[in-house]
C-alpha cells in the first residue's frame, strides 16, 4: 500500500535536501527594514514576511501574506502573497489571489491569479538586462 506525499512531494520520513548553493533568507513578520537609498540583496531565495521600505534584487523573491513592501523588486523569479507599492521587474512575476499590488510590472511572463489586485501597467521586458537582478 503506498503512502500520500508531503506537499514537498516527499513520502512520510524522507528528507528533500535542497542545494547547497540556493539557501533562503526570511525576513519575519516580526521584522521592519526602512532607509534611503535602501538596496536589499540576496544571491538565493528571501521570504519576506515583515516591512521593507526599499529596493530588492535577488534570485528569487516572495512577498508572504503578512509582508509589504515600498520600493522595486527586481529578481528572476517573483511570487508576491501580501503587499508591493512599487515596480516588479522579473522574468517570471505571478501575482496569488491574496496579493495587492501598486505599481508597474516588467516581465518576460506574468500570471495573476483570480481575486488578486493589482494597480498598475504590464509590458514586456525589451531586453533580459531590464529583469535582471543586480547581485554584484
């Protein structure tokens, strides 16, 4: 008799490892970053469940149900949940039904999920460089 999956698509006492190269970063509900000028950077995933005021350029980019921020997002790959008063710049941008979202969006592909909210003009990168993190 088989045994359901985990949502990590694990069965029941397995352990997915994930690489060593793509660590995730979270920034908690608990936690407000505000300043000018602000550029965040992260060279693997950020999970952003508190406040930021400022820039964020990453690989991979998760605004949660509880996170906000001010300021442009620019990674290959964006799921915004909660709040963004700002630009996304991604190659791969999808807005979940919870998300709230104020501002443009530069994508190479977008997928904005029913009850999602979004303010804002859609156009298409013209060139890679325009969805490209700065992770120098």
């Amino acid at each position: 008799m088989s045994q359901p999956a985990s949502q990590n698509g694990a069965m029941p006492g397995q352990v997915i490892m994930r690489a060593p190269d793509a660590p995730t970063s979270v920034l908690g509900p608990d936690i407000t970053i505000i300043g000018q000028q602000l550029v965040l950077k992260t060279k693997g995933s950020l999970l952003i469940a508190g406040q930021i005021q400022g820039d964020v350029h990453g690989e991979s980019v998760t605004v949660g149900e509880s996170g906000a921020v001010t300021g442009t997002i620019t990674a290959r790959t964006i799921a915004v949940q909660g709040e963004v008063r700002g630009a996304l710049k991604g190659s791969s941008v999808f807005l979940h039904a919870t998300s709230r979202v104020d501002g443009d969006i530069v994508k190479q592909t977008l997928a904005i999920a029913e009850g999602a909210q979004f303010d804002g003009s859609v156009r298409r990168a013209r060139d890679v460089s325009e969805v490209t993190p700065d992770l120098a």
